[in-house]
C-alpha cells in the first residue's frame, strides 16, 4: 500500500454511508486514533492509519457492515481495460499480480485439503456493473488457481440469479465462518484505485436483535433500534467513564448502548412504566454482558425540569429521541405536517434549555427530531439548529476538511453536513439527527 508504516482497512457501511462514515469519524476521534480518509464512495471507505485496529471494534459501531484489510493495490487504468474493454493483456497482469504478490498465507492462514472461500466486489462506477459477474468469476479463479500448486481444492461461493450485485452480505460471511475457517476476499474499485482486501471483521446483528427481543422489556412501535442508538452513542464521542444522559429514556434502548461503552448512564422520563422497564432491561444488560462495574441511574421525571434532580455541568453527552409525533395511519398533508410539528416544538425548546445546563463544557448533545413525509412527497422538518445556537449550543459538522486525502467538491458539499436522516422508504415519519456542542 501507499505507505509501509500506515495500514489501509476498507469499511463497508450500512445503507446510510454518510450516516456511517460520520459514526465511524467521530468514533475514532473520541478514542484518539489517527487516520485519515483516502477513499470515499457510497459502497466503501478506506482509511488510513499507523494504528493497529483490532477487528472486535465492528462489534462498537452499528454503521458498519464489513471491515477489510487492503493487501495489494492494483492499477485502476489495468481494470479498466481488463473489464471494461476485455484487454487480454491487462487481465494477465492482473492475474499475474495476483498470484505472485501475494502470498497464499496472507489470506489463508491454514488452508485445507478443500476450502470454499468467498468473493465479494465493491464499487460505485456503474460501468463496472455490467462486468461484475465476470470480474467476480475472474478474481475467485485466480486465487482457486493459486491454492492448486499446494494442492489444495477450493471452490468460491456464488450467488442467487436474482442478485443485483456479486457481493456476500455479512451474514452469509458469518454463517459460513469465512473469517474463521477461510477467507473472503474484496475486490474494491474507486474513483482513483483499486485493491484487494481480505475482511477481518463483519457486523453480527445476532447481537443487536439479542439487545432488542431478548431483553425483559421491548416497546416495538416507539423504540429505536438498537443499531441507530449504537450510532448516535457513538456521535456523542462517548466513551468508557465519561457520563451519558438519555432525558427520555423509554424502555433505555440508548442506555444499553452506552453501558457497553463502559460510560456511567442516567437515564430520565416520565412515564413510571418506562422507569421500571429501562431499570429490568439494564440490569438484564449487566448480567448477559458480564457488566459487573456497571454505572446506572434511571429517574421518574420531566425532561423539562432536568436540574430538580441532576446536578448542572455533571453530564458529558446527551443522547436521545424525544416523541418523535403520533402513530400516522397515512401519510399526512403538508399543513397537519405542519401542524403536528407547531404542537411538538415547546417540548423541544424547553428541553435544550435544559441539555444546556446539564451538559459540561464542549458536550455533545445527539438529538432526534420529526421529519415527516406528506402526500405532495414533500417532508416537514423541526428547525431546530436555529434554536439551539440561540441557546448556547454550536452546530458540529463532522467532515473537516482535515479527515480527507481527496479535496474534491464531493468533499466539500460533505463539510456543509450537519445532520442526517434515517428514514425507510414505509416509513411516514423519519427521524433527523442532530449533533451539537456546548
């Protein structure tokens, strides 16, 4: 790779990549780790650093799907023609790059007499879309060819005839113990490179779902997913022995998240049921976790009056999902849109006085609010931000310009990014997440 004392890793987000580049930067920044971003698509990042990263961090971000460590960089220009224009010569230099720069024990650390291996190809050029099924075809018979001199007969997964793109999800990489047992090798193209990478780490949402129907307490229809509030704890810049506030915890889905941290957490509402679900579902956390230090508080109270009970500049982050409307049958006109977020918003300003007081200088508040869809296929948001700066707080743009080996104007309409939506296709009211800072 570029340089021998940095170590490229490839990370595949979920669904929403600038949601997930934006947990994975803030993540590294709250643990100290120095990195920059030298490749930016919707389909992968790839970072660099001097660090070393264990691939169990997977199981701390809730954005990411895959993580890969690059091996070997391979000529974008050679790609190209090898695919796109069926130049012979190029596919030779490739295969041969393949097979002679690339030790066999840098994917296969102990390979079997027979052994099924994975490959998956990512990209956003949609020129390569139509090769794809070739270039997947191509890349698993050059490393099932390497493995024959050592006598080893290996196969490489294939795919549905339904499937768009030659990619294995992070499941079928689980189930199949291809980290463990094999391997699965990433073929990664972007704008400027391409390289091949073996994946360390997938996400297990085994987890996540265990966090969500197997704890005492759920509360389907309001919760948020166990998944989005691992991100939005990560946004906060939380970590182990800082103190998290949730100021409406609900049944304390945000709370877990941050107890795995190891942050000492307080949760708020005022619901007397929600207080009691939170206080079973953390101390069931505790237990299945092994949490024995654990640092928890669940109070009955008004979000709005947060200073009764806590005292003032004590809490380092603020996460949390306030009512996000009422339950929509259908998809509303723009004027109840309107008219629903008119309704909310005292609530919302009342609490950010509050967050302002609570939190210790240069905290981190995460915050949810409404974004509503309407029948004009318009959305209704709250404009929040204005309300917070006049409260005190700064808006945080997560992307300086300092992250970023590439300067493209890509880059710099990402700077001016300040919040995200999460929000599925069904979905009639989304949620927008806002980061901001004392």
């Amino acid at each position: 790779m570029p340089n021998p004392q940095q170590a490229t890793y490839v990370f595949v987000p979920g669904k929403n990549w600038k949601l997930s580049l934006a947990e994975l930067t803030t993540f590294f920044e709250a643990r100290n780790l120095r990195f920059q971003v030298s490749d930016l698509s919707k389909s992968f990042f790839t970072v660099e650093t001097e660090d070393t990263l264990n691939p169990s961090i997977i199981d701390d971000l809730g954005g990411t799907i895959k993580i890969g460590k690059a091996l070997l960089l391979i000529s974008l220009e050679n790609v190209k023609e090898a695919f796109l224009h069926k130049n012979k010569r190029a596919q030779a230099q490739i295969k041969t790059d393949l097979t002679e720069k690339l030790p066999t024990t840098a994917f296969f650390q102990n390979p079997f007499k027979r052994l099924v291996f994975g490959v998956s190809l990512y990209f956003d050029d949609r020129h390569f879309l139509r090769s794809s099924k070739e270039m997947h075809r191509f890349i698993g018979n050059c490393f099932k060819q390497k493995l024959e001199p050592e006598g080893v007969k290996a196969k490489f997964m294939g795919f549905p005839k339904d499937r768009r793109l030659p990619q294995l999800t992070h499941v079928e990489v689980l189930k199949k113990r291809l980290i463990e047992e094999s391997a699965e090798i990433l073929f990664c193209i972007s704008n400027k490179q391409a390289f091949i990478a073996k994946t360390i780490a997938v996400h297990n949402p085994f987890e996540f779902q265990k966090r969500d129907i197997n704890r005492p307490v759920q509360r389907k229809i309001f919760s948020i997913p166990p998944r989005l509030a691992k991100i939005m704890v990560n946004l906060s810049l939380c970590s182990q022995g800082k103190t998290l506030l949730d100021p409406f915890c609900g049944v304390g889905t945000i709370l877990q998240e941050a107890m795995l941290t190891k942050a000492q957490v307080i949760g708020v509402d005022i619901n007397p049921w929600c207080v009691e679900a939170a206080h079973a579902n953390l101390e069931w956390l505790k237990n299945q976790y092994g949490l024995n230090e654990a640092s928890y508080r669940i109070l009955s109270g008004d979000a709005r009056h947060l200073s009764d009970q806590i005292p003032k500049e004590t809490v380092d982050c603020i996460v949390t999902e306030p009512d996000l409307g009422p339950a929509l049958r259908h998809v509303p006109t723009e004027p109840y849109a309107h008219k629903i977020i008119n309704k909310m918003e005292p609530l919302f300003h009342e609490f950010l006085l509050q967050a302002q007081v609570m939190l210790r200088n240069s905290g981190r508040l995460v915050l949810v609010t409404p974004y509503i869809r309407t029948r004009r296929g318009t959305f209704v948001s709250m404009n929040i931000q204005d309300h917070a700066t006049s409260v005190g707080f700064e808006r945080v743009y997560p992307f300086e310009k300092t992250l970023f080996l590439d300067n493209s104007s890509f880059i710099a309409d990402l700077q001016r990014t300040s919040s995200f939506v999460d929000m599925k296709k069904e979905h009639k009211i989304g949620r927008e997440i806002h980061i901001f800072q004392k």
